[in-house]
C-alpha cells in the first residue's frame, strides 16, 4: 500500500463509531499481536496542555538519551506528525506499509463478525505497531478523546498516567459536570498505578481521588511555578521547587504544562529512569509545539493559536494581555459548531479591534457567516466574512501596521494553514 492509498483508506473510514467503547480497538490489537503490550507508555489526558506536555515529557527524555515513541492528535501540516520518534515523523512508506497490515487485520475481524475499527482506532493500531517495531524505549501517548472509552486506553496499566486540567469540552460525550468529565478523564487510571494530577477544582479532584482510591493508584500531585521570574517573546523563566527553568515556549499556561512534565520525569527517575536534572532543563528549552499561541512572524507580529474551547480562550486572552497589552489585535476566528462558540468569543471579543470570520476546513465546522453574526451579537468591531482563511491571513497581514498583532484561533483544524503562509 503506497502512502496515497494509506491516506485514502484511513480517511475514508468513520471518524467515531455509533457508540464509544474499547471492544472493536481490543480485537483489532489481538488480530495484530498485541503490540501494545510490549511498550511502556506513559499516558497523558486531560482536557487542555496534553500536546504540550507529551511534547516537554518527550524532549527531556531524548535529551536522556532514549529512543521516545510519540503519539499525538490532531495534526496540524501533516499527517505524519501524529506518529513520530522523537523529532522524526514516521516515514511514508512504513506508514503504507503498517497500514496495509492494519487493514488485512480489520478485513479479517469483519470476515469474522466482529465490528469495524474507527479511523481513531486505525490509526492508534498503526502507531503501536510502529513503536513496537522500532523498538522504542518508552513512548509517550496523547489520549484522544476523554479517558476511559477512547482507543489509546487499549494499553495495559502505563509507567505513569498524567492528567492535565479539566474543563468543559465535548461534552455530547463526557458529561455536563466537571465530575462526570474528570470520571471520563480518570479512565486511563490503571489498578495499582501511579497518577500526576495538576491542581484541579473540587468537583474534578474529588473525581480523581474516588478512582485513584478504587483502583488503588498512587495518586501524585503536581506542584506549580512558585514565581514567573520573567516572560517575554524570547521566553519564559520560571521558579519551581526552588529551581530555576526557562521555556521558550510563550504563555505563562506553558510553565504549568512544563512543571508537569518535570513531575513525571522526576518519578520515572525513581522507576528507575536515568534522566538528569541538566537533561531537564535542556529538555524543556529544546520543547516548541505547533499552534500554541506560536509566535510565526514579527512586524506585524502573528499567532497562531489552537485555542478551541472556553478554557483555552481565557488563557488565549490572558497571554495577549501580558505580551501586548494595548496593542491593535486583528483577530481571525473559527470554530467548530459543537463547541461553546457563545461563550467562547465573549472571552476573546474584548481583546479585538477587528475581526475575520473563517471557516475551518471540517464538516463540524460553524460557517463563517453564522459565526460573523454571533460576533456582531456582542461587539461592534469591523466584522469581515471571509470563509477562506489563507485569504483572511493575507488580508488581515495586509492591512497592518508593524506594530500590530494578528491572531489566529478558535480551532487547530486550519492553523496549518496559516503556518504555511507565515
């Protein structure tokens, strides 16, 4: 199977099955041998932070000097990016190649009566096939939606499950409370492992504890930066245990995500890990993550952010405020129709002095003309329909000045996009 017909095959399976649940992604692993079981993992879920923490996780363990398995979703440019070792995405011809085994093993359990594998359980099944081939030291794997019913949890109890925050997000599938999505989330607690959990409200902590205490997991919570010792568009340098760390990653969200990320090499040390605390720090400088209030140009500065649900707008808002206080945001936004949209623009619509209204290339997304009018519901600004967003970039590049700021958000699906433009 060539890369071309990998692509047409995966893309034309369904996204999700008529119902969540782990038996389809179980049977196909047994068709496939159980790859998953020959990997230590560790796990990471929550509802905002997991790409970067994967990502912060996995630079300070290739500076240790391991062969680092990496799973994420969704991507941003490419395909290939969801499936990488460290800072090499999986090759088109091996993923062809696993591919076409894949699909000789769902073709057989359909023969056999059992169901078809979502494309979300395809490819998870390529990517353990992948690491296990190549014989990865450890890998670390970005669950996909929620916890406990997503694909990912397919994998026996992990070196470490790592749970970053939690707030409201696909909630048609989790829960309405921030309990019920924190017991989705809690999912990935294994009987008898270990958890790093970050701060959570009440209502999720109590979640997390009552699973934890069930399953008798270790339950290990994270500490955060006592004090941001400075920030700028060059980085950021923060105090945590006493220590001194810098990031280069913008956003003081960033310094969390990278506190839970020393967290969890600190206790895979005490597994017997041999990390350093120079590996550390050189691992976190080394981290960059795509679409994460990403600074791609200057003179007219530009961000790209994946901000796609309430949570993530208010610290999208918050970072705006720290970096450029009072400088002019030209605004291009577009969002998914099943996300809290309302809410989510009376967040970011305070920090506008314009906005372009765009349409994500996905069929969840809310049309640009529907989204323009929930914009003019709450602000005056100069509101443009322009469902392109290569055409809204160079539009909004365009007309501003050098001090100026361009911000892209609202989902990740079309950030990519934009990369390529700037």
């Amino acid at each position: 199977m060539t890369y071309g017909e990998a692509m047409e095959y995966i893309s034309g399976i369904a996204r999700f099955g008529s119902h969540l649940g782990l038996q389809n992604v179980r049977t196909l692993m047994q068709y496939l041998g159980n790859p998953q079981d020959r990997l230590k993992i560790v796990h990471v879920g929550g509802t905002n932070g997991k790409g970067s923490t994967v990502s912060f996780l996995s630079h300070i363990l290739m500076r240790s000097g391991y062969k680092t398995g990496i799973y994420t979703s969704p991507y941003i440019e490419r395909f290939t990016e969801r499936i990488r070792i460290g800072d090499e995405e999986i090759g088109e011809d091996d993923l062809g190649r696993l591919t076409e085994s894949v699909r000789d093993a769902t073709e057989e359990m359909l023969r056999d009566g059992y169901g078809q594998p979502t494309e979300f359980e395809i490819v998870c099944a390529i990517a353990f096939l992948y690491f296990t081939e190549q014989e990865c030291d450890i890998c670390v794997v970005e669950v996909g939606l929620g916890g406990r019913l997503d694909a990912t949890n397919v994998i026996p109890c992990p070196l470490l499950a790592v749970i970053t925050t939690i707030s409201y997000d696909h909630m048609e599938y989790l829960g309405n409370t921030l309990g019920q999505i924190a017991f989705e989330k809690a999912g990935i607690i294994k009987r008898g492992g270990d958890v790093l959990l970050y701060p959570q409200e009440k209502e999720a902590g109590e979640a997390f504890l009552q699973v934890s205490r069930e399953r008798e997991a270790c339950l290990h919570h994270a500490a955060m930066p006592e004090k941001i010792l400075s920030a700028d568009l060059s980085g950021t340098v923060f105090l945590l245990n006493g220590r001194e760390y810098r990031i280069r990653m913008l956003g003081l969200n960033q310094t969390k995500n990278a506190s839970m990320a020393v967290h969890a090499a600190v206790l895979l040390q005490k597994k017997g890990y041999s990390i350093s605390e120079n590996d550390i720090r050189e691992g976190l400088w080394d981290t960059t993550w795509p679409g994460r209030f990403e600074l791609r140009r200057k003179d007219p500065c530009v961000i790209l952010d994946g901000a796609h649900n309430l949570e993530g707008m208010q610290v999208l808002a918050e970072n705006l405020r720290l970096y450029f206080g009072d400088k002019k945001i030209r605004l291009i936004i577009g969002i998914l129709k099943d996300k809290e949209y309302g809410k989510m623009l009376d967040v970011i619509l305070p920090k506008a002095d314009c906005a372009y209204a765009v349409c994500p290339p996905s069929d969840r997304a809310l049309p640009a003309g529907e989204l323009a009018g929930e914009i003019r519901k709450r602000s005056a600004i100069p509101t443009v329909i322009e469902p392109d967003p290569a055409k809204a970039y160079d539009e909004a590049v365009g007309k501003s000045s050098r001090e100026d700021v361009v911000v892209a958000c609202g989902s990740l699906y079309y950030l990519g996009i934009l990369r390529k433009l700037s």
